[in-house]
C-alpha cells in the first residue's frame, strides 16, 4: 500500500491554466532540502519545469533553507533536476515544443518515504476563462448554500 502525504500544492495552477496531462516525477535535492521538505517548507506558486539538454529541470522553487541545518543548506532557488524515464522526457519535450504549453508542478509529496513531484503538461488560460470559473466557483457556492438551507 503506497502512502501518500502531500507537502504543497500549487493552487494557483489550477486557476491559471488548462492541465492537459499530469504525471509523477521524482526530484533531485541535495543535503538538508528534505529535512525542509518534511516540515512544509516549499512554494511552488511561480515554478515551472522545462526540458534542456534531455533532462527535465524544475525552476524557482523555493525550499526554504533548514534551520537546524548548517553551512551545508543549498541555494533556497537553485533549479532541480526532475527524475523522469527517458521516454517520458521525450514525449515532453514534443509537445512542449509544437504547441504553445508548459510544465508546471501541481503538488509536492512523499510517496513511501520518497519526494515525489507531480507535473502538468497545461496550457495558459485567458482572461475570459478565468471569469468564467470565477463566475462557476461562484455559483457553485451560491447553490450549496441554498441546499444546505432546505433540508
């Protein structure tokens, strides 16, 4: 039984784009980052991931630095390296580089004791779809209010 325990989510992600495909990636962090990582210590709110030179690399994200840790902390930005098959690399970077889309990351959690990343292939939205689920949000909410009142 695999045991998930999200750590982030990016919620912005969600509101901002159109997620066409999602997958799990594993990340690459270095000395007390993980520590951090346990204790809820990263902001996925303006990363995003690219494709160079084969290799899948996820920008500013920030993990802020353990305060326990010692001289060996690492830069609380640096880019990380996303473990992915090579398969899944290239399939990535075909469609990141035909279409008008990007990689962002929705959640970070631990799955069996590892830091895992899960990764969206989305699509920016325009200003008109973010009314529109503004306005769906809104009356979604509106109607849950009403059935809550009726019964």
């Amino acid at each position: 039984m695999s045991e998930e325990k999200v750590v982030a989510t990016n919620r912005q992600a969600r509101f901002n784009y159109h997620i066409l495909d999602s997958m799990e990636a594993g990340i690459e962090l270095k000395g007390t980052e993980v520590k951090s990582l346990r204790t809820g210590q990263i902001n996925l709110k303006d990363s995003f991931a690219k494709i160079e030179n084969g290799q899948a690399i996820l920008y500013n994200a920030h993990i802020a630095p353990y305060e326990f840790g010692n001289i060996a902390n690492v830069d609380s930005v640096r880019p990380r390296r996303l473990l992915l098959h090579k398969n899944q690399i290239k399939r990535l970077f075909a469609e990141l580089s035909t279409k008008n889309e990007t990689l962002i990351p929705l959640k970070v959690y631990f799955k069996n004791g590892i830091a895992k990343v899960e990764i969206a292939l989305a699509k920016g939205k325009k200003a008109y779809d973010k009314r529109d689920s503004i306005r769906r949000r809104e009356s979604d909410m509106e109607l849950r209010r009403v059935m809550k009142f009726k019964r």
